[in-house]
C-alpha cells in the first residue's frame, strides 16, 4: 500500500512568518568605514634594552601566530638617534588585542631569542587622564 505524499506537504498558509526585529530605515553599515580607532585595535611593546626587533620580524610573529592581522607597527625611542626601545603594533580587529592579552595586564613573547612585552595600548593624553593638557 503506497502512502500518500500530501501527508508530508506542509501548506504555505501554515507556515510561520519570523518577523525580522532589524531597523528597516537604518543606514547602511561599511565596516571600511566604520571601524574602531587605532587605540582600541593596538597594543603597546616594549623589548630589551640593546636588544630591539625589525618590523619585519615582528609582523612575522603576528602573522604566524594569527593570521594577516597586522595593519601597521610603529616603532619608538626616546631619543632621537637611539634603537627603537617600545612601540605600538595596529591590528586589523579590535578584538585581537584582546585575544593576545587573554585577560592578562602585560604578556611576554620571545621572537628570535628576544625578550618582547605587550600590553594594552593607551594614548598618552588618556593614560595620564589630562585630556591633553600637561
């Protein structure tokens, strides 16, 4: 006895509709455009006196470790001629500072047998909570 295929049809008219709860009128959202600043996708670095690290190499360990994620390093000294002594490392995502630090305040890496110490990046004026005045 053959069954009947109309038992395992389901009616459009009984079907239920998901009501979407997104704003019909918002503005079109372009994550280009619309991103987190700098400060909120950075880290701050520091390496051993004497014993800096090239860009290179450390956009290497970023990259090697999670991806294409780095946007851009700078790097910094104290004096105008000296090695570079700290730094700021961009990330693409504001989420992989976060990711990186795993909810610790500092992490030490070694890259190429060199001592390398990130934390969250904080900008000058708002790590001193003047709001740029000295």
């Amino acid at each position: 006895m053959a069954q009947s295929c109309s038992s395992a049809m389901v009616s459009s008219s009984t079907e239920s509709r998901v009501q979407s709860k997104l704003n019909p009128f918002a503005k079109d959202w372009n994550p280009k455009k619309e991103r987190r600043s700098e400060e909120e996708r950075s880290l701050f670095f520091t390496f051993s006196r004497g014993y800096p690290l090239g860009r290179s190499q450390i956009r290497r360990f970023f990259s090697n470790k999670y991806g294409n994620c780095v946007e851009k390093i700078a790097l910094r000294s104290k004096g105008t001629k000296e090695t570079p002594q700290f730094g700021q490392v961009v990330f693409k995502k504001s989420t992989l500072p976060l990711v990186i630090l795993n909810g610790k305040d500092e992490v030490k890496f070694v890259i190429d047998q060199r001592s390398f110490w990130c934390k969250k990046y904080q900008d000058r004026n708002t790590r001193h909570g003047n709001g740029g005045q000295n």
